[in-house]
C-alpha cells in the first residue's frame, strides 16, 4: 500500500474516526486505526466495540491531493500516528507499508517507521441494509440529543436507562430518557413520513460522541436501524452504534397532567437564581435547593443552605403565577441542566404537590419537550 495526501484533509479525518478509539478496550487491535486505500479513495476506521466510525477521504475531491498509487490496508496505533502526522513538516505526506506491516512516513526531510498491523485482524463493521432509511435534519438532530442526553442514568445496574429511548412511526419522532430521578422528552412532527415503525435505544455516551461531530450547518443525517445497531450518515461519514438490549419502561405515565400551581419565568432568569443558590448547597451533604412560591403576592423565594457557610435567600418575581402556595425542594444540578435545555425560553414549571414530580415545559407548544424533575423530602 502506497499513498501520498493533504496533511490538512488527513489529520482532519483521523480526528473524526479517532473519537471512536479508546486506550481501555479489552481488544488490543481496537488501540490502532486502520487505512485502507482503493482507487476511489482513503476510508479510516475507528472502533471501541460500542461505536464505529468509518471516513471516507475521496480521490476526487482536488483539495484532498490524495494519489493512490498501490492499494492495501494496515492498522496503525491511533494515538501515535496521529501525532506524527499533526507535527510534520510539509503539507503532503507519503505512507507506504512494506514486510512486516512495517509502514514508512515521509514528508519534506522528515520520516518516521513504525509497526503496523495485519488489517484483517480487525473487528468487520456490521453490514446494514440501508433501505429502511430516514433523513433527520442535523441541527434539530444535534437539539434532540442536547436535550434529552442530560437526563440517562450513569448507573450501570440498570443499562437500558444509560440510554435514550427513540419511538419513530409515520411523521411522529419521540425521544425519551430517565434515570428515574429526573426525565426529559422531546417530541418532533418529521416533515418527510417514514415507511414502518422504529423503537430502539442508543447509549447515551454513542449520542454525546455523534453530537459533536454534527456540524451547525443544516446538512441532512441519514439513519439506519436493524436489530442491534444504528447507523447514521454524516456526508462522507458513517457513525455506528450499538443498541441497548432490553424493554425501556413506559414513561408516558410518569408526566402529569394536571397541575396545582403554576409559575413562568424566563429560563436564562431563573438558571441565574439557581446557580446564585447552588454555590452554597454544594458546600452541604444533601445538595438541596428549596423554592417557596405565593402565587397571592406573585411572589417566588428560593433558598440555598450549607450549615458549615450560611445560606442564602432570593425573591423572584414570575411573569405568572396562579394556583396553591407551595413549598418544594429538589437537586439544583437537576434544575440547572433542565433550565439550560430551553435555551433562551419562557417556561412553564407546573407543580402538583410538595412531593410529586414537577414538570418544565416551553410556554409555546408545550407538548414538543417535556423536562420533570423528583423532588426531595427534607423531612
């Protein structure tokens, strides 16, 4: 195998499949990244078992200066070769293998030798039958995941809640996650309706890794399911995943729907408040904040409290407040990553008693995304 290419397109690629690698895999060969080169282009291969991600470098795209001049394959280890490539002179390199999957680097003045591996060791990336395929935009796609990926659990005794739970039929888009002390739901209406129904869950460590390799620009994502894996196609890009074995629990019966009292405020405002009252909560061992609210006066008081610092106490006024007065506490982190979720929205924050979940909803089309949050008892 022989090839020489743009250090610039390469190192941008390698960056892209690298995401999948991890130094903690239990199968050696996983450590490295594998090349391989056919006339048409250059694909890269990353894998942690959990997440695969292939590239394709193509032959015909001029700023790529890829000459494929022997075809082959090797396996490389990622973290090594990727610094080389980063710090070499020039803006072309030539890599060519030899015996032993030994494999030369040259560029300018400067090369490198260093031991590859016999590509057909490595792990085959699952075949998926991309005829039941469904575009998604990939700025909503990107908002999906931002928004319900705070709430999987990050504890293993119960897996199928380290994900989040996709329920696709016709023009309806459900995604959901829990971790049983919180929830969030996002709902979207697809413009384009999709041939059969889809339900599955994808790890919430596979959504974060894919989340940051969609760019802001609004390109198409195409996405691939069988029985254990999702394929999504990013441009030139194919990001695999697992799924998650299992029944995820019906959650539909979690959300009320009915409140006793309800207040609105701006989501920036109110973060603000609960960030102020969390600087002292962290300092104690329970971490609770606690929110009074007289829908009478329109009044809404929060209050932080560490018994080693002090506490501190702020009156807030909704934009509206009706219903029972009431008083509730919760896990401020849990507020903070709901209320960052809506970005720049006017909320509803509906309660239906001191001790039964709570829910966060956008004032606007409040059945598209759904954040609610366990409280505490303090008593």
């Amino acid at each position: 195998m022989k090839f020489t290419i743009s250090r610039t397109a390469f190192t941008k690629a390698l960056n892209t499949v690298s995401r999948a690698i991890s130094t903690k895999t239990t199968i050696p060969i996983l450590t490295g990244l594998k090349l391989q080169a056919t006339q048409s282009g250059l694909i890269l291969t990353g894998s942690d078992a959990d997440i695969s991600i292939e590239t394709t470098i193509k032959t015909e795209n001029p700023d790529n200066l890829l000459a494929i001049e022997s075809e082959g394959a090797i396996v490389l280890p990622a973290r090594f070769f990727t610094d080389i490539v980063k710090k070499l002179p020039e803006e072309t390199l030539t890599i060519s293998v030899g015996e032993n999957f030994q494999t030369l680097i040259t560029s300018g003045q400067s090369s490198f030798t260093i031991n590859g591996l016999d590509a057909n060791n490595y792990p085959h990336l699952p075949e998926i039958e991309t005829t039941n395929s469904i575009p998604l935009a990939g700025d909503l796609l990107k908002q999906i995941i931002s928004q319900t990926v705070i709430a999987v659990s990050t504890q293993e005794s119960r897996p199928i809640l380290t994900g989040v739970h996709f329920i696709l039929s016709e023009n309806n888009f459900l995604a959901v996650a829990t971790d049983s002390h919180r929830l969030s739901q996002r709902k979207v209406t697809l413009e384009t309706p999709i041939n059969g129904s889809f339900d599955f869950v994808i790890p919430g460590k596979s959504l974060t890794e894919l989340s940051r390799m969609i760019e802001d620009n609004k390109k198409d994502i195409v996405l691939s399911i069988t029985e254990n894996q999702a394929l999504f196609t990013i441009g030139d890009t194919l990001f695999y995943s697992r799924l998650l074995e299992g029944n995820y629990p019906d959650t539909s019966r979690l959300i009320p729907d009915t409140h006793d009292t309800r207040i609105s405020f701006d989501a920036p405002d109110l973060l603000a408040s609960i960030e102020r009252a969390s600087l002292l909560s962290h300092e104690s061992r329970n971490n609770v904040v606690k929110i009074t609210v007289k829908p009478e006066t329109k009044t809404v008081t929060i209050y932080g409290n560490s018994p080693d610092v002090g506490n501190v106490e702020e009156d807030m006024k909704p934009k509206t407040a009706e219903g029972n007065e009431l008083e509730i506490s919760f896990n401020p982190d849990y507020m903070k990553d709901a209320l960052r979720s809506f970005s720049q929205a006017t909320i509803n924050i509906d309660f239906t008693s001191s001790l039964r979940p709570f829910t966060l909803t956008p004032t606007e089309d409040s059945d598209s995304f759904v954040q609610l949050i366990t409280p505490i008892r303090t008593f």
